[in-house]
C-alpha cells in the first residue's frame, strides 16, 4: 500500500514537465482550465484513500466515462449484443478518427475510441428511458460521492463543437451500425463526458476494477471474469494509439480523457487516479503519465 509521501513526491517530480503539453482546446469549456494542476489519488484493496496536490479538485472526466458507460451495458445486454457491434482490438489511430469506421464498413475497433463509446452510448440510449439520470445515479453510487453533477457548459459546449463526433455517428448510421436519433444519442453522451469528478472520487469509483467487479460499498457491479475482461481491454486500448508506451512505461490497464484525468488499475491491489490537463500528442496526460510511471516504479508494481 503506498504512503501519502511517495504520492506527494509523485506530484513534485512531474511539476517540471509543466508547459510542455497542450490543454485540449477542441471543446472550447475545457481550453479555460488552469494547466498547472496536479493530482493523484490511490483507492487500496481495503477500501483506504490517499491522495497529494489537487485531488480533491474536480474536473472534467471526459474519455473516462467511457468505462462506466461500457460498464453499463454489460448489465443491460448479452455479451454478443454488445461485441457483435464494436470490435475489441486496438485502433492505431486517434480517438476521434474516422478513417477505420469507413474501411471497416461502421464497425468501431473497440469500445474506447469517440466511435466506439458513441455505439455503447446508442445501446444505452435504446434500452433506458432516462440514460442521463441513470448514469448519473449509478456513477454517484458506485464513486460514493452523492454529489457528483454533470457539467452543463461543457456538455453543451462540445454540442456546439460536435462536427467531428456527429460526422463519426452519421456514418456508423449509414452501415446500420446505429440505431437511435443522432442528436439525442450525442447530447447524453456529452453529457456522460462532462461529469466533474476529482481525483479521490475517480479513483474509489474505478475501485471494482480492482476488486474482481465488487464496489467499495460491497455491490457485484460486474462478474469477476467481466472485470478481468474489462481490465483486458483497457489495457489494450485504454490509452489509444498510446496503449503501448502506456503498457511500456506504466504497466497497468487504464483509461484517459482529454480533461487531463487518468484511471489506472493493479487488479487484486489498489485503483489510481491521476490529473494534469496538458495533454500528449496522443490526448494523454503528459504528467499524469509520468505521475503513474514514478509510482507503479518505486512500488515495484505491474501487470506484466
Ligand atoms: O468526444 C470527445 O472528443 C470528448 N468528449 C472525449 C474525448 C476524450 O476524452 C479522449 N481522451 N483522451
């Protein structure tokens, strides 16, 4: 179990490296965040929270989401309902391509890229009658944090800035590969996005992925071999056309948002959670990952 000391000496560590990322500026509410933040948050095995720098400050989860929402539909659907729709390979190209959706006749690579997480967001839309309200709620539950809000600016604010994610729909529609109203699905999924978490509240949420699919408050969120697959897929595309520097350097699954915000998992041990808004040239958080690197490598801890 790390001591408060060694994520404090995480944060020090990386404050170097300040200035050399980007924050993203393609939803035009996230281009205002302050770059200098800093924050790590780790969630043990027996249920303990620990963190150092900004981590009871809430940001933008963004591309984070995508894991509850993938969470979400494997408690709704069959297995081959889900994987018969989106693909579980690593996609090689960024989140946000649409080059592969129409090579590959509308079938995303895995459930992690905009393409992806937009069919997931489809299947939730056709199966819950208020998927906003219910995300909202099953988050607020399983993070512990009754609290929790999406954030109204920026959801609307990428509504306003959706060319990109409404071209990667519309053409998924055109293969028959979605089936709702685009629009609708766009707005819950931006919803779902723009969720304003902090670091502790990441990290204790992401805690079943740690705990073979068991909540800390003790709920059977997903089975344990859904959990392991889950950690499998994150692993592997988690982290986009990054997954292999991440696996390399890291060596854990994990998932990152272009708010700046990483999760990251050691099954059996503890869930973490990063955040520094720079990104890196693949939308990853540049300190963060230098933060999870200089703790997985003075715990001595990996997957691999
Ligand atoms: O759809 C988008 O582009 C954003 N709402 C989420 C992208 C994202 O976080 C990618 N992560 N690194």
């Amino acid at each position: 179990m790390p001591e408060i000391a060694l994520l404090q000496d995480a944060v020090d560590i990386v404050r170097p490296l300040l200035g050399q990322g980007k924050v993203a500026n393609y939803i035009p509410a996230l281009a205002e965040v302050n770059p200098n933040k800093l924050a790590i948050a780790v969630t043990s095995i027996d249920g303990t929270t620990i963190g150092a720098g900004d981590y009871l400050e809430p940001f933008s989860i963004q591309s984070i989401s995508k894991v509850f929402s993938l969470t979400m539909a494997l408690n709704l659907y069959q297995e081959d309902e889900i994987w018969s729709r989106v693909g579980k390979e690593p996609s090689g190209h960024s989140f946000n391509s649409l080059v592969q959706v129409e090579l590959e006749r509308g079938k995303p690579r895995n459930p992690f890229i905009n393409a992806g997480a937009l069919v997931i967001a489809d299947l939730l839309q056709a199966r819950l009658s208020a998927p906003k309200h219910r995300m909202l709620d099953k988050v607020r539950e399983i993070s512990g944090n009754s609290s929790l809000c999406y954030d109204k600016v920026v959801a609307h604010s990428e509504y306003q800035a959706s060319a990109r994610n409404a071209a990667i729909a519309y053409l998924m529609k055109s293969f028959g590969n979605f089936n709702g109203d685009v629009n609708t699905v766009l707005k819950s999924y931006f919803h779902y996005c723009s969720m304003r978490m902090n670091c502790a509240d990441l990290s204790r949420s992401m805690f079943y992925l740690a705990n073979r699919g068991k909540t800390l408050a003790g709920k059977q969120l997903i089975t344990p071999v859904q959990t392991r697959q889950l950690n499998a897929l994150l692993a592997t595309s988690g982290l986009y056309d990054g997954a292999g520097e991440f696996a390399y350097r890291v060596g854990m699954p994990g998932k990152s948002g272009v708010g700046g915000g990483i999760i990251a998992v050691i099954p059996g041990d503890m869930s973490i959670c990063v955040w520094s808004p720079e990104l890196d040239n693949n939308g990853n958080s540049l300190a963060g990952t230098a933060m999870l690197e200089h703790v997985c490598q003075q715990l001595g801890r990996s997957i691999f």
